[in-house]
C-alpha cells in the first residue's frame, strides 16, 4: 500500500493482498481515525465520504472473484 499526497487529500494504491478496500487503512495514524468504511475499487477508484481519500488498485493488479 503507497499513498501519494494530491493538495489536501491523499491517494492510497492498493495491491490484491491489500483487498477488501477499506478506509481508515492500516497506514493512517489513530489520531485521525473514523469509522471503517469499505470500499468498491472493482470498476475504479473509490473516495471514503469521511475523509475524503482515494483508493485505487495498482496498475497491473486484477481483482479475482471466487
């Protein structure tokens, strides 16, 4: 998992081990914590409505079903 900065929001790139999405993510310090929002990152990038980051999956990684 890598976050970039983007002004005020961060964007967090996420690898397939990383799965399900899921924002606060592991990386964020507790302090700025909120409650756990899971996110659909299948059909592109997806933004927390708490606290406004980005997560997307890698370039390169596909999500497998089951």
């Amino acid at each position: 998992m890598s976050a970039t900065k983007q002004s005020t929001q961060a964007t967090v790139e996420l690898q397939a081990k990383d799965l399900p999405a899921h924002c606060p993510n592991p990386a964020m310090p507790l302090w700025s914590s909120h409650p756990r929002v899971y996110l659909d990152i299948s059909h592109g990038p997806a933004s927390c409505s708490y606290c406004g980051t980005t997560y997307t999956l890698a370039p390169g990684m596909v999500i497998k079903g089951h």
